[in-house]
C-alpha cells in the first residue's frame, strides 16, 4: 500500500515474560556490563522471541552484541523485513545505546497493546547493536577525558 496508511487491527496479546524483564530507568546512563545483563535478561524473559549473541569483537577485545527480536508465529526471521538499530558508534555517543535499549523495551512491553509495535513486530525482524563500538564507550566511562581521548 504506497502512499497509504494500512489499518492494522491486532487480537495479539500483550507478551507474558518467563522471568520478570528488566526495569532499566531512563534518566541516565549505564556501564557496558549492565547493558549486556539488560540484554541476557530480555532474552532469558522472552526466549522465544529475543536471542542475544556476540557478533565479533571490538579492536580491544570487547564483545559486539546483537539482539534479535523476532516474533516466531509469524515466520522465519530470514523471510521478513528487517530493521537494524545501533548505537555507540564513536565513544562519546554513549547517549545511543540507551536509545536503543529504550526501543528494544518499548517494543517488548507494548506487543499486544499498541497496534502499531504490534504490527512491525508481527511482519518484521529487527536487529539492535546497542555497542558498535564497546571498547570506546567503555574508556569512556572508565579513563578521564583528555586531548586524546578517542
């Protein structure tokens, strides 16, 4: 429908996590120990529709995590539109990986309750890298800010 706005009216239930989900606050930033805990508890919370793996790792050994959202009774993750969102790309980008754990929560909690979260969760995957670029972000929490910094 080109040009057009599709009214999409959902009987999908809001999801019912395994485990209590994460409550991350929104009002400041977190270490890349805690966004991967985030991460691993999404998953461990939805596991039949979140995975969470390292996707390679960074110049000084830090993991790249993918989480995956997808929702497996409407197909195969590989026969859908995709959608792909990072954050951190460059070390003083920290703000990016809260964003996109922000997404990742908004769209998790409101499956079932917002018709439009619904409706791109049941006809698309979508891909978050919250850390391009873990090793950075880290010094960035880590180091003091100088000239050189990275």
């Amino acid at each position: 429908m080109i040009g057009a706005v599709a009214h999409f009216a959902s009987a999908a239930q809001p999801l019912q996590p395994e485990t209590p989900p994460p409550e991350p606050r929104f009002n400041r930033v977190y270490h890349n120990d805690e966004i991967v805990s985030f991460l691993r508890g999404y998953a461990a919370s939805y596991p039949d529709w979140v995975r969470v793996e390292s996707i390679g790792k960074a110049g000084e050994g830090g993991d790249m995590w993918l989480l995956t959202i997808n929702n497996p009774k409407t197909g195969s993750e590989f026969e859908k539109p995709a959608m792909y969102v990072d954050g951190a790309i460059h070390a003083n980008e920290i703000q990016g990986t809260e964003t996109t754990l922000y997404v990742i929560d908004y769209m998790l909690r409101n499956y079932g309750r917002l018709d439009m979260v619904t409706e791109l969760l049941d006809r698309g995957v979508f891909y978050f890298v919250p850390m391009v670029n873990p090793d950075s972000r880290a010094k960035w929490f880590d180091e003091p800010a100088t000239a050189s910094f990275p």
